[in-house]
C-alpha cells in the first residue's frame, strides 16, 4: 500500500491510497480508521456519504470491500476552532524572508506546533505573532505557514508560507517530491556502504504510541524512503547525508533504528547508550561527554530547496550544525585520530 497526501479543496487534505497487490479484501470504513490518525468509525462513514471517499474514481458505500491495486482518494477535513493559534513573541531564527515566504532554523527543544503537552511555546504560536497582520494569520489558521514540520530536537532548516497562495503551491512540492531536503546525522556503528537507499513502511509503534515502526512488505503504515551517503566514519560512529524523498514522522531515525545504526543520543530509539565501542573505562566517560554536550538525537537539516511561488526561481538555503554538534563530531575526530595512531 501506498500512500501520498497533499492540499486540494479548502480545508481539507487530500489522501491518496494505493491498496497492495496482496490486500485481502476489508471494509473502505475499517481500512480508512487503520490509516487516518484520530478517527472515528462514524466519522469516516460520513465522509463516504458526503461523496469525500471515492475508489478507482467513483463513489461507494461504507461496506465496499477494498480489493488489491484499489485507488482510494480522500478529502479530510482539517479542523480548526476559528480561533486561531495563540499568538506569543518569540525570537525566530529568520535565514530569509521576503512577500511570500520563510526560511526558518529551528533550534534544538522547540516544537513545532501545539498538542498533547504543548499547548503553546511552539513555533507556530511564534509565526502567529509574527505574521499577525498577515491574512493568513487573520483568517484563523491553526497552523500559519507550515508546509512541514522536524521532530522537537532536530535542528535546522524549515520553510514557511506567508500566504495560502505560497502555501498550496508549497505544499504540492511536497506531494511531487520535488523539495530538496537533507539531513546529516551521526548514526551507531560503521555503515558499510557509502551510499544507499533504506524503503519501510513506517506507522506508529504496536506498543510506544509515541514512536514509530517499520513494518515489513507495507503490512501496514505509510511508504517510506530514505536515500544516504556516508560523509565520515569514526569507527563505532558514522557520520550520514540522509536525503528525503518522503516525509514520515520520524522517518530517518526510525530507518536507521531498522537497519541497526540508531542515532547517536536518540533516546526514543535506543541511541542514548553505547551501542558500538569498548569496555574500557575512558571510552564509556568519552561518550557520556558527548552525550552531555549533544543532549538529543544527532540530527540537522541542513539543505532545503524549492521552487519560489510566485517567480519560479529555484532557491536553496544551506545551515551548518549546530556549534555544540560540531563539538561532538571534532571529539570523534580526535578519538579516532587517536586509536590509529596507537
């Protein structure tokens, strides 16, 4: 199974399903609630009446069974309150800005907009402010100006709409895959390749409802994949240039988990803890250091590019590591350095 999402009607996502060629047949109602995220039988029952559920181009009844090589399209509506997003000042890390859109660093410990736990202190609270004489601010958006979102801890680059124009013509990039997006990450272990591509189905955990899991043969989740080349190896650490060609929720963290290389200091994955080394005493004082000194996932983006919206000039924008991420890869530098030396 495969699956896309982009923006099509006012408020609403467009959700895009491909059915696996070894689907068993299953209730459109049953096979939408395993997919959609906070959704109610009855919820998706009335969205097959409204006609905003169709397979292979045609409407159908909630009982439709879905068979293998189904097209199943989607209009979800977004909610929204009316209300808006609470507007709070915030220092933003601006890299460029102009009418139509933002090019952000977001540090490390900001999440990027409001939920469970965070109600407000997220970036888009920040964008409100920001962007408060802005329509698209005006107009009771909830999330103002996102295309896309990195994980709490992750730093870098994130693009921001300041219009709905800018935002719809972003935010099919996105569904073609055309935005250029790389991460670099320090990942456990020595990857032996110098390049390659990790593809998993990626949906959330059986267990940690707040992780995710690769699942195999697209069992279930969405299609995922990740392209890489090796930039440098430390021995027990690798350093990664991680390109995305799809966009899950912790999708490179998960992939790296699936293949064996956590990120280093990942602590939702297994990361925050020697997973590659010695025994020896100093060793163990080395890494819990660094830990110290990188206190979450090795993880930066740090290329975005894309099509400008209204002029068509490809623009990109690259950011370096943090200086405290820097300090970790030069500690590994010296270590290794060190060990070929003996």
């Amino acid at each position: 199974m495969e699956e896309q999402e982009q923006e099509n009607l006012e408020g609403y996502t467009l959700y895009e399903y491909k059915a696996d060629p070894k689907q068993e047949p299953t209730r459109i109602d049953k096979y939408l609630m395993d997919r959609l995220e906070s959704v109610t039988r009855n919820k998706v029952q009335n969205a097959i009446k409204d006609g905003l559920v169709t397979v292979n181009g045609k409407n159908i009844k909630p009982n439709r069974k879905i068979k293998p090589h189904d097209v199943i399209l989607v209009h979800w509506k977004r909610q929204r309150t009316g209300e808006g997003a609470l507007p709070q000042k915030m220092d933003l890390d601006i890299r460029y800005e102009d009418d139509d859109v933002m090019v952000i660093h977001k540090p490390a410990g900001l999440v990027v907009h409001p939920g469970i736990g965070n109600h407000d202190g997220t970036l888009v609270n920040g964008l409100a402010h920001y962007l408060k004489d802005l329509p698209i601010v005006k107009e009771g958006n909830e999330r103002p100006g996102i295309v896309h979102r990195i994980d709490k801890n992750t730093t870098g680059l994130m693009l921001v709409a300041k219009n709905s124009e800018a935002l719809s013509h972003l935010g099919k990039q996105f569904f073609d895959h055309t935005i250029e997006r790389k991460y670099v990450a320090l990942v456990w272990g020595y990857v032996d390749a110098d390049e390659g591509t990790i593809e998993g189905h990626i949906d959330r955990h059986p267990t940690q409802r707040k992780m995710r899991h690769v699942y195999p043969d697209g069992e279930r989740g969405k299609h995922a994949i990740t392209h890489y080349k090796v930039l440098r190896r430390y021995g027990y650490v690798t350093l990664v240039e991680c390109q995305l060609e799809t966009g899950r929720t912790h999708q490179i963290r998960v992939h790296f988990k699936h293949i064996g290389h956590p990120l280093f200091n990942d602590n939702e994955y297994g990361g925050d803890r020697i997973v590659k080394g010695t025994v020896f005493s100093k060793y163990k004082q080395f890494v819990h250091n660094s830990f110290k000194i990188l206190p979450h996932q090795a993880l930066h983006a740090k290329i975005i590019g894309f099509e400008h919206p209204t002029t068509g000039k490809q623009m990109r924008f690259e950011a370096d590591v943090p200086d405290y991420f820097q300090e970790v890869l030069d500690r590994w530098e010296r270590y290794t350095d060190g060990r070929l030396k003996k």
